[in-house]
C-alpha cells in the first residue's frame, strides 16, 4: 500500500517539480499513517509479537511511516 503512495508521490514530483514537495511530504505522511492504522487493525493477531515486547501500535505506526518518509526523501535526493 505505501508502495503506491510512493508511486504517486514520486509521479506529483517529477510532473510539479520541487514546488510541489510540502504539499507530496504531507500527503505521504497522512495516508501512510492511514494505511498502515488500517493494516495494523486488519492484521491485529499478527502484531501481537510486537505489543508483548511492550511496542504500542501507535509507536510502530510512527516508526514505520517515518523511516518511509526518510527513505523516500532520501530516494529523490538520490535519484533527482
């Protein structure tokens, strides 16, 4: 899911250019963080490994979405 975010966040910057990154940084904030709240809800059993080493769900979700926000900062410094 957040792969297609990415693709569409990818395919706003090249169309709009670098005028369009606070608005792509947002955008990809709030619906990674939507989707992965969606996907930790519908695979809750499987999460369980993490809350038992005392990980809340909302500290994972932080985690995950920001190392994807870096990593996606990091591609289009890269790849621009």
């Amino acid at each position: 899911m957040t792969g297609m975010v990415t693709a569409v966040s990818l395919a706003i910057y090249w169309q709009r250019g670098p005028r369009a990154l606070q608005f792509l940084i947002y955008f990809k904030l709030i619906t990674s963080a939507i989707l992965m709240i969606a996907n930790y809800r519908r695979q809750f059993p499987s999460d369980v490994f993490y809350l038992n080493f005392g990980v809340s769900l909302r500290l994972l979700t932080a985690i995950t979405v920001s190392t994807d926000l870096l990593l996606w900062i990091a591609g289009l410094i890269v790849f621009t």
